[in-house]
C-alpha cells in the first residue's frame, strides 16, 4: 500500500501525517518513518520534525516485509 499526500501548507512532518492518516496510530507513524517509508520530494525521511511546505510531495509506502519487527532475522 503507497499513500500519496500533498502538503497545503507550512507545516512539521508528524502533525502532517496525524492529520492525513486518519486511523493510524502515532507509533504506527514513527515507526514508518524509523524503517525510512516515507519520502518528501523524492528523499527518504526518517526525522519526526522534518519542516514541510505547501506543495511538498509526502510518500508513505508499506514497510518492507519484516522490517516492522525489529529483532528477528
């Protein structure tokens, strides 16, 4: 599954995808960005406080399979 979102306007990363995902969790976000799922304007973003602007591009991709689960092989 890939959501893709278009900024508005000015604002942080994480208060951005709270806003849009409507249903995901806070956790489920960060660790979307801990295993590097999200992309602005085409670069991988793993900072929970990445400033965003009106027009950015926000990607948010599925995490590669097992990478949800730190820890195991």
């Amino acid at each position: 599954m890939t959501d893709r979102l278009t900024v508005k306007s000015n604002t942080n990363l994480i208060p951005f995808l709270i806003a849009e995902l409507q249903g995901w969790s806070r956790s489920t976000i960060k660790q979307r960005l801990k295993c590097g799922c999200i992309i602005v304007n085409g670069d991988r973003v793993t900072r929970h406080d990445h400033a965003l602007r009106a027009g950015d591009q926000v990607i948010v991709e599925a995490p590669a399979r097992g990478a949800s689960r730190p820890g195991r092989p």
